[in-house]
C-alpha cells in the first residue's frame, strides 16, 4: 500500500486518470478496463494491475469478485475530497464561464433579431 500519497499525485498519472473516466461510466470488468488502457497507452497487463492496485488502496476505486471476473467502480470519496479542495479557486473559472453565458446569450439574441427583421436578411423583395 502506497502510504498516503495525494489525490493529485495518484490522479496526476495518465493512466489512472484514464481507468478514473472509464469507470465514471460504471462498473466495469478489470479485463474490460485493461483492453481499452493497454490499447490506447501501449501497456502491459501487469502494468495496467498495478495502476488499478494503486487506485484501488488510495481509495479511487472498489473491486469485487464475480465468478472469475474482478469488477471495478469508481470509490467518489477521493473525488469529493479532490472537489473540495478545488472550491476556492472555482471563482477564476466560472467568472469565465459567466462571460461566455453572456456572449453566447447576446450572440443568440442577435441571430434572432436578425432571421425577424426582414430589412436584414440581405435582399429585398421590391
């Protein structure tokens, strides 16, 4: 067990970001999560075990036993702790996003302005 590393050193790793996502769908079969990592990271089956082991202990991801197969789910407890810390700094985003909410609202309120004012669709029918 890796003792105590951060969630944004676990998360900082591609291929754990990556097996994070996939499992943000659902639960998933670790051979099912293995052909999609090992295919688009160029990895081996073992390499791919340990970055599920190093979710796995750091609390990022649950593992169950069905049959022969080991399902994984993402664990949200890391995740919300992640969230949380990111909290004070939303305010720089979404003063951004609030900008583009504006822009895209006048950009819309324009375009229809302009499909209900015959004098600028671009032709006259006199």
């Amino acid at each position: 067990m890796l003792p105590n590393m951060h969630a944004f050193e676990i998360l900082g790793e591609p291929v754990r970001r990556r097996i994070v996502e996939l499992l943000a769908d659902g639960e998933q079969a670790a051979g099912e999560i293995g052909a999609v990592v090992q295919r688009e990271f160029a990895i081996s089956q073992p390499a791919v075990s340990q970055h599920l082991r190093v979710l796995r202990e750091n609390g990022f991801a649950t593992v169950r036993a069905s049959g022969s197969r080991r399902l994984y789910a993402v664990d949200a407890g890391p995740l919300e702790q992640v969230d949380r810390w990111l909290q004070p700094y939303r305010r720089f985003w979404n003063q951004r996003l609030d900008a583009l909410e504006v822009e895209v609202a006048r950009g819309k309120h324009a375009q229809r302005a302009s499909t209900s004012n015959p004098d600028t669709k671009g032709g006259s029918s006199r």
